[in-house]
C-alpha cells in the first residue's frame, strides 16, 4: 500500500511539473478581475485560465484599499492581451505569473509602485522581488495608495485575524 500511495504521488509531481513546464509562457485577454492579486484569461485556445499575481499579495475584497486595488489592475489589463510567465501553480490550482501588460509594462510591479500591493515576501523568491521590495519602501514613503492608510495592515495578518473571529 505504502508503494502505490509514493507512486501516486510521483505521478502527480510529474503532472504538475509537466503542466507548469508546457504553461511557461501564457498570452491571452484577461476576462475576469476577482480582485488585485487574480484575473482570469482567455487563452488562444479558448481555454480560462486563472492567474494568481506571483510575489504580491493585495488588499482583499472587504479590506481596506481592496476595491481600489481592484480597479487599479482593472484600469491597466481588463479586456487587453497580456503574457503571462508562469511561476508555478499554487494549491487552488491558480497559475502563479508575472504579467506583462500590452505596452510591456511589469502589472505585478506596478500594482506595488502604485501602493495597491505588498511584496509577499514569504513566497517571493524571484530576483524581481529585490527590486519590487526597494519599489515598496518608495511607494510608502511617498505614501502612495494604501499606505496612505497609517494603519494599513498586510492581507496575510487581515486574513488571520478574520479565521480567528470565525
């Protein structure tokens, strides 16, 4: 039994790989904005895709500046084509990327440089993320978008918070 469960799990580590290596570079039109941090695209196959922002991490719906959040990543991709280079994909099945919108604009760093995002230092390993941290301590000290908000709070300890009032 111990044997076909460690197969099984070889298995799906291959299909993941497999799927992450052959999704490496995604085009598309973004169909759907859930919120700062996801979109939805539409490949050239016809197929949805679900993207999760590599390395941010954005205001939720119900927190403060997630609206606007929102509206920011809207304003720059809803309805245009982007590429996406995939990261991974995260335990909802969301492809992590790095987008770029179609004048080449870096979305992930913008959403940072406009103060809508956090670098989410705990998952963001790539080198844009030594960049994009140097573009977060600008972004707040100029007090762009939600650091604006002295008590501006991470969406990690927002999240938390709100498990624990459940």
């Amino acid at each position: 039994m111990r044997k076909s469960f460690v197969f099984g799990l070889c298995i799906a580590a291959l299909v993941m790989a497999l799927t992450v290596q052959a999704a490496e570079i995604l085009s598309g039109k973004v169909v759907h904005i859930a919120d700062g941090d996801t979109v939805t695209i539409l490949t050239g196959g016809n197929r949805q895709v679900k993207i999760r922002l590599y390395g941010i991490d954005c205001p939720e719906k119900r927190q403060a500046y997630g609206n606007r959040a929102r509206q920011a990543i809207a304003e720059m991709i809803a309805g245009k084509e982007v590429r996406v280079r995939s990261m991974g994909v995260d335990r909802y099945g969301r492809v992590l990327g790095l987008i770029t919108g179609p004048g080449g604009e870096d979305v992930n760093r913008a959403m940072i440089r406009q103060g809508m995002a956090w670098v989410y230092t705990h998952y963001c390993k790539a080198p844009e993320c030594k960049r994009w941290r140097i573009d977060e301590v600008e972004a707040q000290a100029a007090k762009l978008g939600l650091w604006a908000d002295p008590h501006a709070m991470p969406p990690w300890d927002w999240r938390r918070a709100n498990r624990r009032r459940r």
